[in-house]
C-alpha cells in the first residue's frame, strides 16, 4: 500500500460543526500525511459555527495554498446535509468521509482507494483507536469503554486491531465511488445520528459490498464528560427506529440488546414493587449486569496498572452508554413508530 494513483481524483469531506478545539489536528493529518495532486480536494462543509472553527479553517487555507481546501457552508447543521452539499461539489470519482475527532495516518487516502480497487469492493474504512482527549482519568475510562465488546458489542470497527480485510456492515467514514452514491441516493437528510448506518445499509441492500481493513487504525478521540457521551448515545439509539423503519429491517441485531436493558430496569423496577418473587429476580438480574460490567471494566483497566479510580469509572461510563442508548430507542420507537414522526430538527452534528 501507499502508491501514487495519479489517474484517480478523491474528494475529501470533512462536515463540522463547533470544531475549534480538533479540526486542526484533523485536517493537518489528511494533508501532511497524504498526497494532494490536482486531481484531489479538501471539502470542508461548516454547520453554522458559532466558535472559532471557520476561523481556524480559514488560517489553514492560507498557510496550504499547494492544497485545494473549499470551505462551504451548510445552514441545516447536520451531518447528512453537510454530506449531500459536499457529494453535489466534489469533482472526484472517489469520495472519502472523515470526521474531525479523528487523526489520520500516512496514505490514508491512497490505501483506501487501493485497496477498494483489489477487494471490488462499494466502501472500504479502518478501525478505530479510541483515544482519551485529556489526561483526566474520566476520559480515559471512556476512551476504554468505548473500545471494549461489553459497551459496543460486535462492533467490530471499534474492537478489532489486527486481522484480513472483513466483509462487515458498516465502517467509520469510509470510501465510496461518487457514482455509488448517487445511483443509491445520498445521505437521508432525516437522519441527524446513524446517518453512515443507514448509508451502507442500503448499499448492502443493493448489492455492495463493505469491508472493514484492520491494518488501517484512526485515531479517535472521545467525548470528555458524561453529559456529552449520554447526548451522543442517546442520539444514535433515538435514530434506530426510524433507521429500521425506512430499511424495514434491522441494521443489525446488537441494537437491541440497550433496549431490552432499559425495558428490564423500568419495567422490573415496577414488578419488583407488586411482588417479592419478581423482586428476587430483578435484584438477581441487575446483580448480574454489575458484574459483567466489573469483569469488562477489570480486564480494560489492567491493561497496564490496575487503577481503582480508573475501574469504577469505566463501570459507570458502560452504565451511561447502555441506559442512554437503550431510553433514546425507546423514545424513538413512540416517536417514529407510535406517533408517526418522520424527522428532527436536532442540530448537533458533532459525531
């Protein structure tokens, strides 16, 4: 890996929103560790920052002339509309959706494209190497978790570090032809979490094919408070139905398993109260859970010195994934399947 392909254009699309403290970072990994020749393009799609992102975009620009960076505005502020704007603009054949928590190693772009080529592949993407944004010990217990099959189950984008290229369901940001796109549609413009779910799922339903490559690893760096990590969680579970509604069909399985979680702690917590026996089983359940998530918390934590502190924050970070994942489906299901509802006007666009 790592070749020129002089003969291929690729259109990189980083959509944002209130970025100030990463899209440095960011866009200066895709731009000193990449090739850009004529044939390749940085589109930038704003949200309507109210920070100093556009600023800082802007410093970037004129420090990079040698670098064709657009910066394009996007007054819906969410992902899909930001990702639609920027397919609609992009002159390349390729398309290559990054995120601006995420830092990119060297030849991200040419190995991606390469390798989408040998495999015959619809959508090629790397996995995840979840990173802490501070040095609190609250960000690293979420980093953790985040990178643990007890809080993300079989998401294998997330947990998997070495290994063949594998055919999945979804990948993080991802390469696609411009014509692919297109000929499926585009980003459904509903959808202001699990937008790139939803994407692949009906390029699967179409026949593609996605790959997730191991030996590609981005750096991703995760939210730093609980507030942010239950905003973020509660949004991709509050999608879901709708998600499941426009595919008719589960994206995948594991979905459920928050959802069953939150069923069970409100509705045994009211059989609990009528009846001793449901009460011995709801304590014996919930029992169960917190040692679960103590066994995953332990083997996260002594992956390099056992840290009380650190052991039972990763616990807690596990319990705000699984029960804000789990209300925000429930809340989606009356939502979008009870009610009737068909869109959000959540402007947060923050991945």
């Amino acid at each position: 890996m790592g070749g020129c392909l002089p003969n291929y254009s690729i259109s990189v699309l980083l959509p944002i929103r209130n970025e100030e403290l990463h899209i440095k970072n960011s866009i200066l990994s895709i731009i000193n560790n990449n090739i850009f020749n004529k044939n390749m393009e940085l589109i930038v799609i704003d949200g309507d920052s109210d920070d100093s992102t556009v600023e800082i975009v802007d410093e970037i620009i004129i420090n990079n002339k040698d670098v064709n960076i657009i910066l394009l505005n996007n007054p819906e502020k969410i992902v899909p509309v930001a990702m639609n704007i920027g397919i609609k603009k992009a002159k390349g054949e390729f398309i290559v959706r990054i995120d601006s928590h995420s830092v990119y190693p060297k030849n991200y772009l040419i190995n991606l494209v390469e390798l989408m080529l040998k495999l015959k592949a619809d959508n090629v993407g790397g996995c995840v190497v979840t990173k802490p944004i501070n040095k609190s010990t609250k960000s690293l217990a979420i980093s953790k978790a985040l990178s643990t099959p007890f809080s993300v189950g079989n998401s294998l984008f997330r947990v998997m570090r070495k290994g063949s290229a594998i055919e999945v369901d979804t990948v993080p940001f991802g390469c696609y032809r411009k014509e692919t796109l297109i000929k499926i549609g585009l980003y459904d413009e509903d959808l202001v979490r699990n937008q790139d779910d939803e994407l692949n799922a009906r390029l699967r339903q179409s026949g593609g094919r996605v790959f997730l490559i191991p030996d590609i690893k981005i750096d991703y760096y995760s939210r730093d408070s609980y507030k942010k990590l239950f905003s973020m969680f509660y949004q991709y579970g509050y999608f879901k139905p709708l998600v499941n509604m426009k595919l008719k069909s589960a994206a995948t399985y594991r979905q459920f398993v928050p959802l069953i979680f939150v069923s069970y702690i409100f509705i045994g917590f009211i059989a609990a109260i009528l009846s001793k026996i449901a009460l011995f089983f709801y304590m014996l359940g919930l029992l169960i859970y917190l040692f679960s998530s103590m066994v995953a918390s332990y083997k996260a934590t002594i992956e390099n010195v056992f840290n009380l502190h650190l052991f039972l924050q990763i616990i807690a970070v596990f319990f705000v994934i699984h029960f804000s994942y789990g209300l925000g489906y429930i809340l989606g299901i009356i939502d979008f399947v009870l009610m009737g509802k068909t869109t959000n006007n959540n402007t947060n666009i923050s991945r």
